[in-house]
C-alpha cells in the first residue's frame, strides 16, 4: 500500500480572498488575500500574481508571485473588479 502525504493545513487562513477580474499591475490572474491590522481600520492586502513568467539565470520560469502588499479602504475591495472566493471583507 502506497503512502500518501496529504498537505498540512496553513498556519493561517486570512478573512478574505478575492479574485481581481481587471488586474492592473499585474500580466494575468491575480488573487487578493485581504487581512485585518491590529490598530488599523484599514484592511491589509496582498497581491499574489499567478503563472508569472520571468527570466531567471537565462531560463524562464513560471510561479505564483507576490507583486504587492498593502493598505486599502474595505469599500475598495468591494468594487465589482473583484470575485470575493472566500470569507468576508466587511469592516469589523
């Protein structure tokens, strides 16, 4: 019988994440994992690009990337260029 490791779960699971569906700053898909700051109203973002392809030691590689990370207004993240795909992103 074949063992099978199964992944263990994050250390952390963030409130939200989003889809963007008109990435700017990126070159494709990009999801958003959204975060409450301790003595912040704001939300804190993270951008992660995915299938990112760039040139490393001449070869080209794909992976998923963090692009950019933040602050932003929750109403920002409620505009209709982003698919929320888990939890909330209401003001707590």
């Amino acid at each position: 019988m074949e063992r099978v490791l199964a992944p263990s779960p994050p250390p952390w699971r963030p409130p939200a994440v989003l889809y963007d569906l008109e990435p700017k700053s990126t070159q494709g898909d990009a999801l958003l994992y959204v975060f409450q700051p301790a003595d912040d109203n704001r939300k804190g973002e993270v951008v992660i690009e995915l299938d990112f392809s760039t040139r490393l030691r001449g070869k080209r590689i794909t992976s998923n990337a963090v692009r950019t990370a933040g602050y932003v207004e929750p109403r920002n993240l409620r505009d209709r260029r982003y698919a929320l795909l888990d939890g909330g992103v209401e003001n707590e």
